[in-house]
C-alpha cells in the first residue's frame, strides 16, 4: 500500500422528495376500516332483527294454528 488518498468524484443523486400521497391513503385506509365496521356491525343487527321477527311470526303462526 503506497497510503496515496483518491479523490473520488461526487455522485449527482437527484433529490427526490418523499411521496405526499402516503399520508393521505393511509388516512383514508383508517377510515375506510371503520366503515367497513360500522357495515359489518350493521349487518350483523338487521341480521339479528330479521331472525327475532321471523322467530315472532313463526309463534304467531304456531299460535294461530293450536288455537283451533
């Protein structure tokens, strides 16, 4: 080794500035997470009162037939 230093050229790296978009879609996938939810939440219940009706109507109609 000869301890001679080389003066390297710099490399010209274009400045890229980070993408803006990022924040925006993981603030929009936040809240369609919660909307998704509040569906998934939503069908469960209108899932729920139709059964509980259809359980009502079926003693009704049970009812309606033993009261011959």
């Amino acid at each position: 080794m000869t301890g001679k230093v080389v003066d390297l050229p710099p490399k010209n790296r274009p400045q890229v500035p980070p993408p803006v978009s990022d924040f925006w879609f993981a603030q929009l996938d936040v809240r369609l997470g919660k909307i998704e939810f509040m569906v998934s939440r939503l069908e469960w219940q209108i899932g729920l009162i139709v059964c509980g009706g259809f359980g009502l109507l079926v003693f009704e109609i049970v009812k309606a037939i033993a009261a011959k």
